[in-house]
C-alpha cells in the first residue's frame, strides 16, 4: 500500500480527504493529514511517504519544500471534490508503479530511458541528426521510437510576471518541472509525448507515434492533448497556456531534415 502526507491549512479539504472511503481500493493506506509545514517537517523526520499533498500558503509552502530538497517522493495535486480525489489518487498511484517498474528494470534500463528521453529533446531542440544516426539510436531504444512514424512539434510560452514567481517560489523549479512533465507528458493512445524546458517561460512538446498511422491522425491527437494540458494548467496551477506553433512531421527522418536545413541557413 502506498502511503500519502496532506498537508493543508483548509479545514474543507482535510475534512474530504478524512471522509473519503475509496483509499484501500485505490491501493493507499489512509492519509497522514497535517495542518502546516512545522508539523509536517517533524512527521517526516521519523516517517516516510510515497507522495505527498500540500496546499500552503507561499511562504509555508516554500518552507516545507527547502526541507523535503531531494527526497524521492511524488506530488499529488490537491483536490477539492471526492470525483478529482478520485481521479488525482489514481494519477499518483499510476506514477507511482511506474516508478517501481522502472526500478525494477535496473541500471541499464534506465540508461535507455533516459537517453532516448535526451536524444528525443535534442530532435526537438532543433538539432541536426544524419539518418544513420537516427537509425542507431532508435535500434538501442529496442522499438519503443519508431523512426518512420509522424511525430508532431509545438512550442508553447508559459506566464511571465507575479503569478509565475510566485509558483515558482511555491513548488520549487525542479518539482514544477516535474509537475509540468507530468501534465504534458500524459500518453495517449496514438502518441507519446517528450516535453523540453527551454527557459522558465517557453516550452517545447514532442508527440511520437509508437506504432503505424497517418499524419493526420498524429495532428489530432496533438490537438486534443494541447487542450488537456490548457485545461490542467489552468485547474492545477491557474495558469495560462499559450500555444506558439505546432508542426507535423512525416516521420522522425522528416524532423531531422528539418533541423539540418534550419541550422544551414
């Protein structure tokens, strides 16, 4: 069973989070619930949790995630209905055994994952692979990129300003790296999705297929995922999402020619 921390100064939302009854079902012992960042530093002194909930205000907030700093522990949004609790604890649960397939995997496992990650953001990026390249890296990712599917480019530009700051200063850069992955990244059935940080305020998504089908359905997709993600961004963090462009793309061939002609002007 997994285990969660909520940390909240809401009396509403420790009251859902007590009252709901599906915790068993959904594989997570009852939540340890909190009212703010002291008592949950010395909690997490002498316990350990698999996720971890917070809604603080921004300076208690940042308190508690200069102390959590590294740990190996997985964000779940806040919800403020039994429906987005449900659907927020299987989010977490889902991250969660993927996290433990990937430890299962071992070393070299990882080291694909992450280097396919890599090579995929540097596609993105714009730089310039040869074929042969392409055909070498994709053969060592044992089929999961498939080169001559249609994968599909957009570039997106998040807030400036206050609001910006201030959920960077709440959640920290890396963890709102990882909740921005975790919100762009959502597979679909057609495709998977790659997301570069370029700077804090402009971001670049990459969609590959995985298995056969035509451009146009690869475009879709695309679409429908851009209007999760500007649905999600706004319940989660209220945040604006602003879609500079999108480019489809035969196959992983057709993106690098792309980028070599792009790099030659």
């Amino acid at each position: 069973m997994f285990t969660l921390l909520l940390v909240t100064d809401k009396p509403e939302t420790r009251a859902l989070y007590a009252a709901y009854e599906d915790w068993e079902h959904q594989d997570f012992c009852r939540p340890t619930i909190v009212q703010t960042a002291a008592e949950a530093i010395e909690v997490l002194r002498t316990n350990r949790y698999d996720a971890i909930s917070c809604l603080l205000p921004l300076e208690e907030g940042k308190l508690l995630f200069e102390h959590l700093g590294s740990q190996d522990v997985v964000g779940m949004d806040v919800a403020r209905d039994p429906d987005r609790l449900r659907r927020e604890i299987g989010n977490v649960r889902r991250a969660l055994l993927a996290k433990e397939r990937e430890q299962q995997l071992g070393d070299e496992e990882d080291m694909t994952l992450l280097l396919q990650h890599d090579f995929l953001c540097e596609l993105l990026q714009g730089k310039p692979f040869q074929r042969s390249e392409i055909d070498r890296m994709t053969a060592y990712f044992r089929g999961r990129v498939k080169p001559e599917c249609p994968v599909i480019a957009a570039s997106f530009r998040l807030p400036e300003g206050d609001h910006f700051a201030k959920e960077r200063w709440k959640y920290g850069d890396e963890r709102l790296g990882h909740s921005l992955r975790n919100v762009f990244e959502d597979p679909q059935t057609q495709l998977h999705f790659v997301l570069k940080l370029i700077n804090a305020h402009h971001v670049r998504l990459l969609g590959y297929a995985t298995a056969s089908c035509t451009e146009g359905t690869a475009y879709t997709a695309m679409l429908k995922q851009v209007a999760k993600i500007r649905k999600s961004l706004e319940q989660v963090f209220d945040m604006p999402l602003v879609l500079k462009w999108i480019m489809p793309f035969s196959s992983l061939y057709d993106l690098a020619e792309h980028n070599v002609a792009k790099t030659a002007q």
